[in-house]
C-alpha cells in the first residue's frame, strides 16, 4: 500500500515548477533558455518549450562528425561516454 502513496508523492515532486523548470532548461544558461533559436519559426506556438545544452571543451571540427551521425536511422546514436571515448 506504500509503494502507490510513494510514486504518486514522487511524480508530484518530480512535476513540481521548480523541478520542472530546471530539467526543461538543463544545461542551458538563462540566455539561451529565453532567446529565439534556429527553427522556433516552424512552429510559432509549441505545446511545450525546453531548452537543453552542454559544453564541450573541443573544437567543432571534431565535434561535427560525431554530431551528424547522431539519430534514430544514423549510424549511431552514441552516449556521451562512447562519444568522448572518439573524440580524445
């Protein structure tokens, strides 16, 4: 009987603004969270806005192969560790 009361408590805490608002915008700097980015035009009134980001400490040329192989139907879907394990 503890379980439910116990998930249930856990969805609402995880569903809560704060926690909400801080895994929409993970990793992105208030800046980009708010600013306009490429392909927002496409859609001018999304049912749900988030904002994700990192920080590589690489140049984009050796970013950018790793990075456009990525995706359903790719070559690769990768993982950050498999991808750092290419790039250094």
């Amino acid at each position: 009987m503890r379980t439910p009361i116990l998930l249930g408590a856990a969805a609402t805490a995880f569903y809560s603004p704060p926690v909400r608002r801080w895994y929409l915008t993970w990793g992105a700097t208030p800046d980009e969270a708010e600013r306009a980015m490429p392909g927002d035009e496409l859609l001018p009134q999304p049912d749900m806005l988030s904002t994700r980001a990192i920080t590589i400490a690489a140049p984009p040329s050796k970013v950018w192969p790793w990075l456009v192989q990525m995706g359903s139907g790719r070559g690769s879907l990768g993982s950050p560790r498999s991808f750092w394990a290419r790039v250094w």
